[in-house]
C-alpha cells in the first residue's frame, strides 16, 4: 500500500470519493439533530474513514482523529505562501518534516487576513520581514498535481518585498536560500511544485500580469 501523500500511488479516484463523502457525511451532521440522520451520516463518515485507512499507510486512529476533528459545514482549508525574489533568486526553506525545499507558508489561520498571514509565515520560517503586494494566484490544490491529502484546500501565494530581516531557519525550517530558476532545490511538492515556480518567475518579469486562479 502507499501513502496518500506519495504521488505515484496511479489512481486516486478512491481518495477524491472519499473526501466527498467525507464532506457531505460532516455538513448532514452540522445541521441535521435528527438521531436517525445523525445514525445514517455517521455511517456515512465511516465508509470513508474505512477508505482512506484502507487504500494508505496511514493509521485508522490518525484518520478517525482527523475526521472527528472536523465539524460544522465543510470548507476548503486555506494554505498561504509567501514568493519572494532578491536578485535573480526566489527565496525558498528547507522545511524540516520532508527535508526538501518550498517557498515560505502554511495554514492560514483565524483572525488573520489572506496577507497578514503570509507576511507572519514568512518571518517566522524565514527571518525576514515583508510586505505583501500582490496576489498572484489562487489555485484549487487538488489541480495542481500536488501529492493527494485527505481534505480539500486552495492555495493562495502572495507577491511579498523584503523590508528588513535576515536569513533565520526556524523550529520548522533547516535552511534558508535564494534559488534561481535553474537551480532549484530538491522541492516540497506538497507545498510547491516547479511548475508554479516557473510561474512566479514569469509573474515577476510581467508584473502587468492579473492573478492566476483555478
């Protein structure tokens, strides 16, 4: 069996199934407080859990944690990252879980707009200090040919300047560097791919260019 997270694992469609379910099992019951609904979508939440479980390395327990972790109506998760140049170099961290590299970023979190939260992430895991600019895409993860996770999420990457810092690895970073387009680190492909780099780098040359979505 293969990790959910390994992007080799051929056809996915069971993990597309079962975060529908997944989905629709939670939002029946945010708002159904029928015991009879509540038995049946439960039921529901289950045949997915079973899924995932079945079809990945990943521990019944994890998932059940996951799930029972989620409530109210679903909703994609939200993942802000931060694209800084300097020189010819995109700024880039060795995150410490994978030991490959990404441009800074993380889960947004609550009370924080879009780029506050991708200014915060950038100091926290790079050192440096920025202002977000401009938006320069905001892409359905699941289309992006990113290794599979078992939620939905966008991505959001902000165009930020440095103001002032310098290179600081932090408690989820090893490294800090500048990479230029043809010498680009091992990659984080959960959290960026090449192919989105490319695209920074084509949006810094055009900066006339209106964000990418979908």
């Amino acid at each position: 069996m293969t990790s959910p997270e390994d992007p080799s694992h051929g056809d996915q469609r069971w993990l597309e199934w079962a975060k529908r379910l997944q989905a629709a099992a939670q939002n029946g019951l945010a708002y159904n407080a029928d015991p009879f609904n509540v038995e049946r979508y439960s039921a529901i939440r289950a045949i997915a859990l079973e899924m995932m479980a079945t079809f990945s390395e990943v521990e019944h327990t994890v998932i059940s944690d996951l799930f029972e972790g989620q409530v109210g109506h679903a909703t994609p998760k939200i993942d802000v990252r931060g694209v800084v140049f300097k020189d010819d170099g995109i700024l880039l961290v060795q995150e410490r879980a994978d030991h490959r590299w990404a441009v800074p970023g993380g889960w947004a979190d609550v009370y924080d707009t879009p780029s506050e939260a991708t200014v915060r992430e950038i100091f926290e895991e790079s050192g440096y200090r920025t202002r977000a600019v401009k938006l320069l895409a905001l892409l359905d993860r699941s289309r992006q040919n990113h290794p599979p996770m078992p939620f939905h999420a966008y991505k959001a990457f902000f165009l930020c300047e440095i103001e002032s810092g310098e290179s600081t690895p932090s408690i989820e970073t090893a490294e800090v560097g500048f990479f230029r387009r043809d010498a680009l680190p091992p990659l984080s492909t959960g959290r960026v791919t090449a192919r989105q780099i490319e695209r920074f780098f084509d949006h810094r040359d055009h900066p006339e260019w209106p964000a990418d979505f979908d």
